[in-house]
C-alpha cells in the first residue's frame, strides 16, 4: 500500500471491490469461516498453551468477512473515503505495522 500508491487505491475500487460484489467473496467468505472453526477446534482438542490469542485474533476477521458478506455495498464506501483521506491510510498503515510486529513478537517469544 505505502509502495504502489495510486496504484493500489486504483486496484482496490476497481479489482477487488468492483461495483457489483465479486464472486471471491463468497469462497474466501467460507473458507475464513472453515478457518477459524479448524482453530478453535485445533485449540480444545489439542490445548496449545497461548493458541487461545491465537484463535481469538484470527477471530477477528469475522467481522470483516461478514460485512463483506451482508454490508459489501457500505463496506465499499468504507474503502473508497479511507483511500482518499491520507489521514485515515496513514493510520491503517501503523495499525497493520504494529499488529504484525505483534504477531512477530508472538512466535517468538510465546512460541
């Protein structure tokens, strides 16, 4: 995203969330869901120690494949005001750089 500039805001509106809702989304929906339902399980059954933060981050991204799924058209909105507004990139940018440090700092120090 900081690299290609214009050129991912423009394949974002255009590629990923066109106008009319992709096909993707319906398997990448389902797939996240198999996903998250094979970690919980891996988690009980098996009892990794810390695999509960683990499972529950990835949990997360239920909120995401479900707006995708039911609120595509507002969740389109959503991307389209964040690419033009610098401030709210420049914040996304930061929030993904400090969550994938975390998730680094997680497999090396708890795992």
């Amino acid at each position: 995203m900081v690299m290609m500039k214009e050129k991912w805001k423009e394949w974002e509106i255009n590629s990923a969330y066109k106008a009319k809702k992709p096909l993707w989304i319906y398997f990448l929906g389902i797939f996240g869901i198999i996903l998250i339902g094979i970690t919980w399980f891996t988690y009980l059954y098996y009892g990794i120690q810390y695999g509960w933060i683990l499972a529950g981050l990835i949990s997360l991204t239920l909120v995401k494949i479900f707006t995708l799924l039911f609120n595509y058209d507002q969740f389109r909105e959503f991307v389209q005001r964040a690419l033009k507004d610098k401030r709210k990139m420049l914040h996304l940018n930061i929030s993904v750089l400090v969550l994938a440090a975390g998730l680094i700092c997680m497999g090396l120090f708890l795992y």
